[in-house]
C-alpha cells in the first residue's frame, strides 16, 4: 500500500503539530516487511473500543408512539408503540375526513415487528391488542392515530406496513410523508424535518389489510461518522472513490482480550466497523484507533500493530468497565506479597441455574445427563463439598437461599426452589453457616412479578446488613480492612455493586471472576474462586494483559497475521480508563499510586524500562470540579506531570480525553464520532513526540 504522506501532515497540521522526523517521503528503499513491527497496546475499559456510531441512517424504535389520538375508549393508554385505530365500513376516496366520520370499532394496537418476539414465552399479556378482525375483512378501512416525539434533530423518513399494510397513506401533522397505492410497486416517500422534544400528530389511513410493521428512518444524522465524512473535507479520505470504507493492509488491529476475543483469531486490517467475534453480531461502531491508525501508518515505514485490551462484558452486570483500584491493580501497588491471613467473610448465593430447566448440552448446566435440573438431593451433596471447603479457610460463611424461580413451561418444569432451600438450611445448622433467607426477602418486597428471575428487587441492603454483621460478631479479622468475598451468579450481580458501594472503607469486597451458575459450576471452580493470588497480588486484567503481551512478543503470528519473521517492536503504550475508580472514593483516592505502579510495573514485566505511555483523563475539571472523578481526572493529570514524576519526564505524557456528550450510560465520549476522532488524532501527535524524545526502542524481538 502506497504511504499517503500528505493525508497525514494535514492531519497533523490541522492541529498545529507537525512532525519533523515525520518527512522521510513516500519512497521505501528498504521493504517494509523487512523491518520489525512497531506494537501500540491500548489497554482500559470499553472507551478503548469501538463506540463512536458509524451510520448516518437509523431505524428508530417506536417507543415514542403514545397517546392514541383520539383517546380510545377503555384503553390505558400511555405506553410504548401504541397508537389508536379506527375501522369504518366501506372504502373511501382520497382526501376523505374521517375526523368527522363515527367509526364501527375502536382499538388501542402495539406497532413494531419487534413485539412478535417477546424475551420470555410466559410475558403477562399486553394491554395493548393487535388489529381487530373487522379491519382485516374486505370493505372496511382503518386508521392508525397517534402522537410521537423524535431524540435527535434531523430528517426523517416514514416505512410504514409491509405486505398488504404497506398500501396505506400517512400523514405528520398534516403533511403527506408516505403514499403507496394498491398495486404500486415503489411508495413515494417525503423526508420531513422534525424537532426532538416536540410531540407530533400521525395518521396512516390503510388502503387494504392493515398490519403492526412501521419503521422511522432518521437521515444524515449529525452525530455519525458518515454525516462527518460527507461534510468535513478533513475526514473525507476514509471513504474511496466509489464511496466504500477503506482499509489499511499495513495497519493491523488486535484484540487481545480474552472475553472480548473469545475465539483468539488474528488481527485484522485496519477498518471502518467493528470485527465480531464468537458469532457476536457487528455493533456498527468504531474507536479512536481508527485515526490513531491511520497517522501511525503514515508515518511508519514499517508494518503498525495495534494491540486493544479491553471488553464488553458479556455478563451483564460486570459491563465492560474495569477498575485500577482492582481489576488493573499491578502489583507493587501494595497487593499483599505473602497472602497473610484469609477471607474473613464468604457471601455465596446459589440455585437458580440448579433450579432452571436446562436442556442437554446447555453451557449452563453442567449436572448429570438427561437431568434437566439438579435434583435435590445433587444440590444436598454439592452443598456439602461446597461448604466444607469456604468453611476451611477459617471465614464467617454466609449462604442465600435460592430467589423465586417460576414454575416453567408446559413439559420443562422447573425445580422447587423451596425444597433446594429447606436442604440448605439444614446443612447451614449443621456446618455452623449463617442462612440468609433472600428467598423470604422478594416474597416480602413482591418483587418477583414477572417471570425473569432476576426480578429480586433491591437486595443490597439486606445482604450488606447480613455481611456487617457477621463481621462485627468476628473475633478476629483482617487488618487494616477485612475481606469479604461474594460468590454467585447473576442474582449476586444485582446487588454486588450496591453491596461494595455500601461496604467502601469498611471492607475490601470481591466478586468471584465468573459467573457461577450452579452449584455443578462451584464443584469446579471453588478452589480457584477462593484462591487468594487471584485477588490480592494483584488484579485479574493485569495478569491477562501482561500474560497476553509476552504471547505476542514472543509469536508475532498469533496477532500479526502473515507474519514474515521481520521482528517485533514493542513501541508505545496506552491508557484510557478510570470509571470505575471514579465511583470508589477509596479507589479514587489511591488512583495516582496504583497508575504510577501499573506504569513502572509493565515496563519491568516487559522488559521495557522506557516505554513511551500516554495516559488518557477522563473528563475535564469544568464538567466535574469535584468529587471522585475529578480526584481521578487529577491524577490521571499528575501522572503525565514532569514536576510532580521526575521519574517519567519525557517519556509519559497525560491528555485531555474530550467532553463529548454524555449518553447517560456512563460514557465519557457519549459516543461522539467526532470526538473519537480527535481522541485518536491525539493519542497519535502525542506518542510521535514521545518517540523523538525516546533514544531507543523498547522491547524488540529478532
């Protein structure tokens, strides 16, 4: 691939950055699969990946439709995806006012293909009811009515029916956006410029059988990256001539995460778009290693890898956010190296999965072949192993009983979760165990009135008020903060974050690393759950990512794919991350230390005394003057601080991260395509500086 030199000093230009080392022309007299591979690992949490919305078009879920309009009589009304219809006898001209017309019949519907696939089989019924049979009889028309509201300014398109409900008409406040006659093969369709906030009028008078499909179709949205390209002559270069993302061969990307990548496949080309994996479904986003890419390739000769460590954490209530204060934590940051003493308090919560009809072969249930649940006298002999080994590391063992699970469906039942939990706590008596009734506590609450069980309601306060004390009842516990351990599956996530919310600066709390399902799981895993090393030493995602990086270094084909033997450089690294930390006071306020240690603890577990590292902050001091993130926004600052880390002058930089807007989920960028851009631009100005100023490369391989 030829160097598009020019591309890159506008880019970098543009920002008032130009790179003198950066002119060594487009001419190779060396070939580039000669010279060793030049390595960026950037590590965190899910920022680091893709996030930016790509697509300018979007299909809008009808959640906005409410309010039929005319009321309908007898309807709730007020929820998602309804709207009113009318059906009157006979067929009508165009320009018909049938405002002024006394219908047959009257309905509240639920619009959206969507609905015919509800989560659960046993979903109580909707208030809202499909098309009445007089509308789909012959001689009859019907008339959806309702209001709307849009999110986002812009142009939008209206998809209403499919098959026979696609000869309709449709109005927004009066002005034709959809036309399809009977028999017409294409519809005429009539863009309409909407305001978000404001709630609109619509009306779709069906010209034969009418149906539940429609479809609103936002155009050119602003905050996408196609709206970008299409607009900023500085971006333009992402597409080629015939209007198709390019790739870049010489620009490989690497997942390195063992949950992200879970089917460890080589990298892939630099692109537009994200590259599932494990038979995920493609999220239409991308990441600020897009244009960190493309500069780092046009200013190397030699081939780029681009090594992400990060995660969308499949299991719910994880997320993709990891912490520093525990996840990352490396270790010289005061991980105790001699595991002195134990756990002084086990929280283990299991059933559900024992009690859920499984069917052979599901990965979530690991019993006896051609049993469908775990039988309770399984769960009785399971519990006993389960017992005897939290009970030897000398803590307080609390169990949970098992959380309402429904009956199940005809033919699949469901275990008896109250039998499961009789045996429990009879083996908790004998086995000096705390019962802690859970089971008893969403009975009392009437949480669980639905069939999904995770439907518990709040359980944190009782289960954070069963943890103190059993700890204030302990004779002796671990100095200076004691440690407690949750063990369990997906009920334990619904409360493990308001659990180690409510325990900060009162007890170091853990979750086990993986969910565990059943007891079948805890048969399996108990030993490494309960292992010490795993939590103490220092975090899980430092070892992953340490162990992952020496992997590549060692065999460059595992990431690089085609991988010639040129070699390998590992040349700059990273860090974008702190979310987590920032709703930690603890955490928050060791942040500097622990991000100090992780620095000088990769570069001595690499081999890489002077490895160049920039440190992304978070957000910036206007949005959040104070409080956790700020104080994390400050170190993250300091940290890249010549005067405050004389050790790191030169050779560590920390940068501003953007304030894209918030998008109510915890993300810093909000998504902004934009703002990804300009991260990634950088990230990539900002570690060429730091490689001039570096006299020698970092870990190298032959």
């Amino acid at each position: 691939m030829k160097r598009t030199l020019s591309r890159a000093l506008i880019l970098i230009a543009s920002a008032g950055f130009v790179l003198t080392s950066i002119a060594r022309a487009d001419e190779q007299t060396n070939p580039a699969d000669a010279r060793p591979i030049k390595v960026f690992v950037l590590a965190g949490d899910e920022n680091v990946l893709d996030q930016g919305v790509i697509r300018s078009t979007q299909t809008t879920v009808l959640d906005s439709f409410q309010e039929p309009q005319p009321p309908v009589a007898g309807a709730k009304g007020g929820g998602s995806r309804r709207a009113g219809v009318a059906v009157y006898k006979g067929v009508f001209p165009a320009g018909t006012d049938f405002d002024a017309m006394k219908p047959e019949i009257t309905a509240e519907v639920t619009l959206g293909e969507e609905i015919k696939r509800p989560r659960l089989k046993q979903q109580p019924k909707s208030t809202a009811e499909a098309f009445p049979d007089l509308s789909q009889q012959a001689g009859y028309t019907t008339v959806m009515r309702a209001t709307f509201v849009v999110e986002e300014p812009g142009q939008y398109e209206f998809h209403p029916g499919s098959g026979d409900s696609a000869f309709n008409v449709t109005l927004v406040e009066g002005q034709e956006v959809y036309r399809r006659e009977v028999g017409e093969k294409q519809a005429k369709i009539t863009p309409i410029e909407l305001k978000p906030g404001q709630r609109y009028s619509i009306k779709t008078i069906y010209l034969a059988k009418p149906g539940p499909a429609y479809e609103i179709i936002i155009l050119d949205r602003p905050r996408t990256l196609e709206s970008i390209v299409a607009h900023d002559p500085a971006y333009a270069f992402l597409k080629n001539k015939d209007g198709k993302w390019t790739t870049r061969e010489d620009v490989i990307v690497h997942d390195l995460h063992p949950i992200l990548n879970n089917t460890k496949a080589v990298g892939h080309p630099l692109q537009v778009g994200d590259v599932p994996y494990g038979g995920a479904q493609p999220r239409g986003m991308f990441g600020a290693d897009l244009m960190f890419g493309q500069i780092m390739g046009d200013h190397f000769q030699e081939p780029v890898l681009i090594v992400r460590f990060a995660t969308y954490d499949p299991i719910w209530f994880q997320r993709g956010s990891r912490s520093l204060g525990k996840d990352y934590l490396p270790p010289s940051a005061g991980g105790n190296p001699d595991l002195a003493g134990n756990w002084d308090v086990i929280h283990y919560n299991c059933g559900v999965w024992d009690a859920s009809y499984r069917e052979d072969g599901s990965k979530y249930y690991s019993g006896r072949k051609g049993d469908h649940t775990t039988s309770v006298a399984d769960y009785e002999a399971n519990l006993r192993v389960l017992f005897a080994k939290m009970k030897k590391t000398g803590a307080t063992v609390i169990f949970s009983s098992t959380t309402p699970v429904w009956a199940g469906e005809p033919g699949k039942p469901n275990a008896d979760v109250k039998q499961f939990n009789a045996v429990a706590e009879k083996l908790a008596k004998e086995y000096g165990v705390i019962f802690e009734d859970l089971y008893a506590e969403v009975i009392r609450t009437g949480a669980n009135k639905t069939n999904n069980v995770h439907d518990v309601g709040n359980l944190a306060p009782h289960v954070t008020k069963t943890i103190l004390d059993a700890l204030a009842k302990r004779e002796k516990s671990t100095k200076p903060l004691p440690r407690v351990l949750l063990i369990g599956d997906s009920i334990t996530g619904t409360y493990q974050g308001g659990v180690m919310k409510s325990l900060d600066g009162k007890a170091v709390c853990y979750k086990n690393p993986s969910n565990g399902a059943c007891s079948w799981n805890g048969l399996k895993n108990m030993d490494y759950w309960l292992d010490l090393k795993i939590y103490l030493q220092c975090g899980q995602e430092y070892h992953e990512l340490i162990d992952g990086l020496r992997r590549i270094l060692a065999d460059p084909g595992a990431a690089y794919p085609g991988y010639k033997g040129q070699g390998i450089e590992l040349a700059g690294f990273i860090w974008f991350q702190g979310l987590v930390d920032s709703h930690s006071p603890s955490m928050a306020a060791d942040y500097e230390k622990n991000l100090t240690c992780l620095i000088n603890d990769i570069r001595k577990d690499l081999n890489a005394p002077k490895l160049p590292v920039v440190v992304t902050a978070m957000s910036s001091k206007a949005q959040h003057p104070e409080g956790p993130l700020a104080k994390v926004y400050q170190a993250q600052l300091a940290v890249g601080d010549a005067a405050k880390h004389p050790e790191f002058a030169g050779s560590v930089v920390a940068i501003e991260c953007g304030d894209g807007p918030p998008d109510g989920k915890g993300m810093p960028l909000g998504g902004n395509p934009k703002t990804y851009l300009e991260l990634g631009r950088n990230w990539a100005q900002t570690m060429l500086k730091l490689l001039s100023a570096t006299p020698a490369p970092s870990t190298t391989t032959p």
